[in-house]
C-alpha cells in the first residue's frame, strides 16, 4: 500500500491490517501510528481492546486493509469502555450483607450497569435490568454482543445460573 493511501485513509482509526500472504485468516488490529514510504508503525491492541506495543509492517506486505466491520466496532467500545469504567460502579464488599442474587440485581439496576445473565438452561440475556417484578422476574432492556438494541427479555430468578457485570464484555454495549 503507498504511503499516502495509508495516509489519507487511515489516519488514527481503528483498522484491520492482513499482511501474512501464508496465513490469510490472521490480521493485526490497531491504529497507524507513523508512516515513511516503506513501512508504517501500528498501535495494536489484543482482542479485549487493551494496547498490546507496537507493530511495524512493511508495506509491501499487506494485501487487505479493513475499517468500521462489525469485529472493529465492537472493539473500539472495548477500547472507549476501558477508560469510562467508573468507580460509581464498583461494589464495595462489607461483612454485613448478604451478597445474594437480589442485592446483586437490584445493585445493577440501581447502578444502571450492563449485565450478562446466563441462565440454566444455556442462553444469555445482555443489557440493563430495567424492572423487578414481584421479586419473581427480572426485565431486561436486551443487547447483542454488537451492542445493538435486541429487543426486552424476562426471566425468572430461579432461572438464573450467573450474572457478569462491570466487565469490559459487559461494558462493550455503552
């Protein structure tokens, strides 16, 4: 790819890069940071959005270049949600209460924290609890992993096996 293509394309976005002509299937994620007219050095990050050093790529070596898919949205949430996690959020854990399911759901409700519930029989449910009925059901305000609005769910407490909360996967639909 010539530099100005890299250039006026790319600058400080989020991009895909394939540059492994013997192993098509693998790509380094990351931001270009530096270009010269031979090479370009990016700013990769792991698959959980965390920065993970730099990468210089000879040019003449990468063979696809991809930006704004489904995979690199998702993960520029991860990246962005990295730094709005807010200590708001956080549960402070103290001798005198009983950490059960409800003081659970009903903190994330509170603390309007995405969640992931699994339940017993195998499916998840992500998004916000948005209602306790009868302490019986949990309402939930429904995401996909893309973070795209996925309908209102309702489960039964009992149904419940785990609920994941304030986690980047959890964090990746603000």
């Amino acid at each position: 790819m010539e530099k100005q293509i890299l250039d006026s394309l790319f600058n400080d976005s989020l991009i895909a890069i394939y540059a492994d002509k013997d192993d098509t299937e693998t790509f380094y994620v990351g931001k270009i940071k530096h270009l010269n007219e031979d090479s370009f050095i990016l700013q990769s990050y792991t698959s959980n959005g965390l920065k993970d050093g730099y990468i210089l790529i000879r040019n003449i070596d990468v063979f696809e270049i991809r930006k704004d898919n489904l995979y690199l949205n998702k993960l520029k949430r991860l990246i962005t949600n990295h730094y709005r996690f807010n200590e708001n959020n956080s549960l402070n854990f103290e001798d005198n209460i009983e950490y059960d399911i409800c003081y659970i759901v009903n903190e994330c409700r509170n603390k309007k924290m995405f969640v992931c519930i699994k339940s017993i029989y195998g499916y998840k449910l992500r998004g916000k609890i948005i209602d306790i009925i009868n302490n019986e059901y949990i309402y939930i305000d429904c995401y996909t992993e893309d973070g795209i609005k996925d309908g209102m769910s309702l489960i039964k407490y009992e149904d419940i096996q785990s609920i994941s909360f304030n986690g980047i996967y959890e964090n990746i639909i603000l």
